[in-house]
C-alpha cells in the first residue's frame, strides 16, 4: 500500500469519525472543528500527493 492509499483511507476513518462527533456535540462544536482541521491537512496532503505524482510523470 503505498502513500496516497493510506492517506486516502485516513480521510475516510477522520470523514466517519467527524461524522460521528457532529452527531453526538453538534456540528459546531470545538470536538467537530478540531477532527475538521485535521481532515483538512488530510485532503491538503492528498492533493499535494497527487500533484507531485502528475509533475513527476510530466518530466
């Protein structure tokens, strides 16, 4: 399993466990907005995978 397969699973288990945490606080609370900044740099690290792996194939 390589790097973008495991970040991409990470982003599912954070999506699911935010999910959950709106569900039981409310989806304002600090608990939500804290797994929301965590699932952000989620998808940051994902996009700037996927970016490195097309700049590299267009050398």
């Amino acid at each position: 399993m390589d790097k973008i397969d495991r970040t991409l699973e990470a982003i599912e288990r954070t999506r699911q466990k935010m999910i959950e945490a709106s569900e039981q606080y409310g989806l304002s609370s600090k608990e939500v907005l804290k797994i929301s900044q965590e699932l952000d740099i989620l998808l940051n690290n994902y996009q700037n995978s996927k970016e490195s792996k097309v700049w590299v194939s267009f050398r």
